[in-house]
C-alpha cells in the first residue's frame, strides 16, 4: 500500500446508474493508475439507485479493496445528488470526480493532479473533441457553455463534464443541488477559488445507453439563472429586489403625476378616460412596494445567516446558585 503521509492523498468520486457492465473495467483500470502515481488514495462508488446489478458489482470490489468505499442511494435522486453523498464520504485532499461509464479515461488523473499541485483550487475538464451527435449534443452544449461563461464570468470551455478535480476543503463549502455539478467552477469562483482547464479525451460509450436528454438542458437553464443570481445577490438581494421595486414604483407614480396634471389642468376625467392607466400605475407602485418588502426580507435572511442569533424569549436580571459558586454539591452521592 502506498505511503499516505508520502504526498497529498486523492478520493476518487464516481456515481453510477445501471452501468453493471462498466464497474469492473473502470475499478481495473482506476486502480492501475492510481499504483502508477504512488499517491494515497480512496475510491468512493456511488450507486445512484441502479435496478441492475450495478450495486452487488461495486459490493464485491469494496469486499476486496479496502480502499473502495460504496455509498448506495435510496433511489434515483440525480447526478449532483450523487456526487454529493459522494464528496461527504471523501477523506482525502484532493477529490477527483469522473463518470461511470468509460467515456473519461483513467489516465488522464495525473495530469488533473499536476494541476492542483501547482496551486489550483478546481482544474475542469475539456471535452475539445466530442464525439456526440452535432445536432443534438454539440451545437446545444456550446451554446450553453458559451451562455454559463457569460453569466458566471468563468471563462472555461466546458462546464457540463463531470470530470473536474478540486481541493476538498472548498467542496465542503459549496452547496450542491439541482445541476448544480455543472457549475462548481461558477460556484467556486464566488469563493475567490483559482480555476484552470485542461483538454481531456471524450470517448464512445461501450456499454449501457447514455442519460442524457433534451430536457436536461431546460433544468440547467433553470440552475443557470441561479448560479447567476447567487453570485452576484447572495449577500445583498435587497440590491436585486429593491432595484426592480424602485423602477416599478418610479413607472407608476410618473404614471400617476401624468394623471394628476390632466385633472388639474384640463380638467379631465380621469376615472372614465383613463381608468386602466389609473389602475396600471397603482398596480406598478404596490408592486414596486412588494419588491421592496421582498428584499428587505432577503436581507433580514442574509443577517440572520451571517449573524446566527442566540437570542431567548424571555430576560434573566439575576442568578443566585450556590451549586455553581461551589457552595454546595447537588449530587455527591455520584462521585466516586
């Protein structure tokens, strides 16, 4: 076995979802990479609720290698709660994650290593060659990438691989859910984390049939817009709150000035003539007013996190307890 005190150690993470006929080959080839390094290391396998045989493959390998450690899910709860439960079993220094199904070669790990050697907090993967169809994989992965670099202000290539390596100490600060994988980068950055990217090989299945459709996209979407607004409002929604409630209550009473100086001066009619004007501009100043309340809410949230409270319901003027002065022994009979 490896000297663990040699070098720093590595957890390697993979979750798995039915791909029994991928276990043994990926351990294989895992366990010949990581001998060749010399480094200190766990593999930490996550069954994500396979209905295959999946879970036993991985059994039989932890009850071989002490090394391999097996966390099963209750069921299907998704790629980034697996990688979750998998990082919170991690007790190495760094964590390397990579999918199950042979498409990530073991033998790029060194070069990710090297990487977080240098002084890198997180060193993504690149996919610079794909092989997936252009039509259905390609062209909606780069648009999607192209959009997450822009919002996130992360300028990477490749967001949607799982094969990424960190350091574990940051990890443990960032909250996971959702697809919230895809943008550990985007997350880390928040953090003030050194970020790097490096190509890697992407490689045809060999077995099984690929998770991946359409309708992930529509979820990261979803997660993209907030990751977006986490980084720039996480401490501070009243600046995203307050600001939209400030530009619907502006609308609304230049609006409702507009009004009062057609009464006043022309003498019109307001309510017959312009009764859904009337109504519009009192809606956009109670919304307006909502927002506000909204984000002075958000902010209220934000102190109480950053200041937990130990506040009681209730005001003690004075303690008198003989026992704690040490006049007194409430329980003499216990000790020995």
């Amino acid at each position: 076995m490896p000297d663990l005190t040699a070098k720093p150690t590595v957890s390697i993470v993979v979750p798995f979802h039915n791909e029994e006929a991928n276990t043994t080959e990926l351990y294989a080839r895992l366990h010949s990479v990581m001998e060749d390094v010399n480094w200190g290391y766990q593999f930490v396998f996550v069954d994500d609720g396979s209905t295959d045989l999946t879970y036993k493959r991985l059994r039989d390998l932890a009850a071989i290698d002490p090394r391999v450690v097996v966390v099963r899910l209750r069921r299907n709860f998704g790629q980034t709660a697996a990688l979750s439960a998998g990082f919170a079993h991690c007790k190495c220094d760094y964590v390397i994650a990579m999918d199950g199904d042979l498409q990530h070669d073991p033998a790029e790990i060194p070069k990710f290593l090297e990487k977080l050697e240098e002084g890198y907090e997180v060193v993504s993967g690149w996919r610079k060659h794909r092989v997936d169809s252009l039509l259905l994989r390609k062209i909606p992965s780069r648009c999607a990438n192209w959009l997450m670099a822009k919002l996130s202000g992360v300028n990477i290539h490749d967001f949607g691989t799982t094969f990424k390596a960190y350091r574990r100490d940051l990890l443990s600060q960032l909250p996971l859910y959702g697809e919230m994988h895809r943008f550990i980068p985007a997350l880390a950055s928040g953090y003030g984390a050194s970020i790097c990217e490096i190509p890697i090989q992407n490689k045809p299945r060999k077995h099984g049939i690929s998770h991946y459709n359409l309708s992930r996209t529509f979820r990261v979407m979803f997660d993209l817009l907030t990751i977006r607004f986490l980084l720039r409002y996480m401490s501070r929604p009243l600046h995203f709150f307050g600001r939209l409630g400030l530009i619907n209550m502006s609308a609304g009473s230049v609006v409702a000035l507009w009004l009062v100086m057609e009464k006043v001066l022309y003498r019109t009619n307001v309510v017959e003539q312009h009764a859904l004007l009337l109504v519009f501009s009192a809606v956009l100043v109670l919304l307006g007013l909502q927002l506000v309340a909204l984000g002075l809410l958000g902010e209220l949230g934000v102190w109480q996190y950053f200041n937990p409270s130990a506040r009681k319901p209730y005001s003690v003027s004075e303690i008198f307890d003989l026992s704690a002065a040490g006049g007194i022994d409430i329980a003499p009979e216990w000790r020995s």
